[in-house]
C-alpha cells in the first residue's frame, strides 16, 4: 500500500516539473519570437505556422510563468538559465584572451564582457525576474534574491532610438537588467545586506580555517585586535562595495554602512 507521505512527495515532485516547464516554454517563446521577426534568407517570413513571439500568445505563458515562479524549483531553474549563461560567456572571455595578443586581446575582453539579449527576451527575463523577486519578499528568501541578481550581472539590451527631425541617427540606449530589478523593494531591505554580509563572513572564516586566509588568518595575537573583528570588518566592506556595484541608492547604502559601524 502506497503511502500518505509517497503521494504528496510524487504530488510535489509532478508540480515542481510542471512549474520548471512552464519557465522554460516563457524563455523558448521569448527568445523564438525575436528570431521570428527576422526575415528568412530570401527575404520571406515565417507562414507562423507552429510558431509565433511572445507578443501571440505570450501574455498567458508569462502570466503562467510568473505563478510558477512562487516555487522555489522554478525559482532554482531560472536561476540556473542565467547562471548558466553567465558561465558560457565566462568562458568566452577565456577561450578569446587565450588566443589573442595586445589591443586584440583588449579588444575581444571589451566585447565580450557583457551578454546582449534581445529586446522582447531581455523585457520577459525582466518581468520573470520581478515575479521571483516578489515571492521571494513574500517569503523573506533574501538570499534568493541576492543571488538571483548576481546572476543578472552583465546581461543587457540596446534600444534603438529613433532618427531626430534632421534624419540624424539618435543615440541608442542600452539597459542592464541588474540595474533593471535593482530597484525592487527587497534589495532596499537591509535584512537582505545583513544576510550577504553574513554569507560573506562565513566564507571569509571558511578560507582562514582552510588555510587560505592570507597572513592575517592567525593575527589574533595583537592585544588590540577583538578576535573575528577583522573578518566582520572585511566582510562589510566587501558586502558595501557590492552594493556600491550593483547601484544600491546612497541613502540605503548609508543606512546600512551606519547600522555596520554602529
């Protein structure tokens, strides 16, 4: 006989898939309707049969994928897409610096550094973004958050802007998507700081009981110096500086910087 426990357990594990799912037919749809606006290579369309952008019938799936995202296996999934994207371009970067020499190499590290998305994937990876960022306020999941804007860095998007009166070209306006859902609420929570702060001082211990600390790893021995004082000092510092990165307002980045010294 099967179980209370076995069924609600295969329950969850069917509803984390369908959810896992319907975030990744949103990304498909995002990224095969900016293809689709592309003219084929004698200059013909898609007939649209079996296909269609985001703008079809993407408003539903996004609606889908944004409920999705109140499960953290869904939430874990997108997170993994942008880290996974992240580590591609990474190594990009490597494989490029590797074959390349002087202003070339420079050259090729300049390009290389950010992942231009286009502007309907970029606007629907946005608006996923948001979706977990909100269930993570609800839930107080702050490191969710933390992480999931980590793995925003160096995404962007170009705007084209439009011609002016005279039919010179405009200026074309990129967009970062960390800068895109910096602004939420829940990166504003110095609760969320504290806990960077925290993730980074146990990493910080976790190096010097490795070993790996550097000189300062045994300098407990200076009768001034509070044990873990150093540790608490560097990983504010270093939890600031991020803040300082990922463009934190300067009244929330003073307010924590003061609740630290205090």
């Amino acid at each position: 006989m099967v179980s209370r426990e076995t069924v609600n357990e295969d329950g969850m594990l069917t509803n984390d898939a369908k959810d896992r799912d319907t975030v990744r037919r949103c990304l498909e749809k995002a990224y095969q309707g900016t293809q689709d606006k592309r003219p084929s290579r004698y200059g013909r369309r898609s007939s649209g049969v079996g296909s269609g952008s985001i703008e079809d019938n993407g408003v539903v799936l996004i609606a889908e994928a944004e409920s999705a995202l109140r499960n953290p296996s869904a939430q874990q999934f997108l997170v993994s897409v942008l880290s996974q994207r992240s580590r591609l371009e990474t190594q990009r970067r490597k494989d490029q610096s590797d074959g390349a020499h002087g202003a070339r190499q420079r050259q090729a590290q300049a390009q290389s550094s950010v992942s231009r998305v286009q502007p309907r994937a970029f606007e629907c990876l946005v608006k996923l973004c948001v979706a977990m960022l909100e269930a993570c306020l609800e839930e107080q999941n702050y490191l969710s958050a933390y992480h999931l804007l980590t793995h925003t860095a160096g995404f962007c998007t170009v705007i084209k802007a439009p011609d002016d009166k005279d039919g010179n070209p405009g200026v074309d306006e990129i967009k970062y998507m960390t800068a895109s859902i910096g602004v939420h609420p829940i990166f504003a929570d110095p609760t969320l700081w504290d806990r960077v702060m925290g993730t980074h001082l146990q990493d910080r211990q976790k190096d010097k009981a490795g070993g790996t600390g550097g000189d300062d790893a045994g300098a407990s021995g200076d009768g001034d110096e509070v044990p873990g004082e150093s540790d608490e000092y560097e990983a504010a510092v270093t939890t600031i500086y991020e803040m300082i990165s990922y463009g934190v307002p300067a009244e929330d980045l003073a307010k924590f910087a003061q609740k630290v010294s205090d």
